[in-house]
C-alpha cells in the first residue's frame, strides 16, 4: 500500500509544491508594493505639512541672516 504513494509524493513536491510556494511568495511581494490606507494617510498629512516647513525655514533662514551675516560660512 505504501508502495502506491511514492509516485504521488514525489510528483506532489517536484510539481505542486514549488508552484504553490512561488505563487504565494509572489502574492506577498505584489501586496507588499502597494500603500495601504494607513500610509497613504500618513503621506497626506506630510504632504500638507510640507509647505509649513518650508515656510518656517526660510524665516529661520532670514532671521540668521540679519542677525549673523556669515553663519552660511560657518556651516
């Protein structure tokens, strides 16, 4: 009896098997690739805070350089 599994064994994990696992591995990757709500929200904000970042750090900028002309140099 045992002697009838052998075929279906080996066929199962020379064929079936690394399909299978190539398959699932392959799914995995395709949604790994995309954003998933939670990200696409974080990206969002940032994008929206970006601009006042921006802002702030030119007027550090201009504030540097009235009251210390050369600390562009000593960077």
């Amino acid at each position: 009896m045992i002697e009838f599994l052998h075929v279906p064994l080996i066929l199962f994990l020379v064929i079936v098997a690394p399909v299978w696992i190539i398959s699932h591995y392959v799914t995995r990757w395709r949604t790994a690739k995309t954003l998933s709500a939670e990200d696409e929200k974080m990206l969002a904000e940032l994008w929206e805070l970006a601009p006042r970042m921006e802002s702030r750090i030119n007027t550090l900028e201009r504030i540097l350089d009235a009251d210390v002309p050369d600390w562009r140099k000593q960077i």
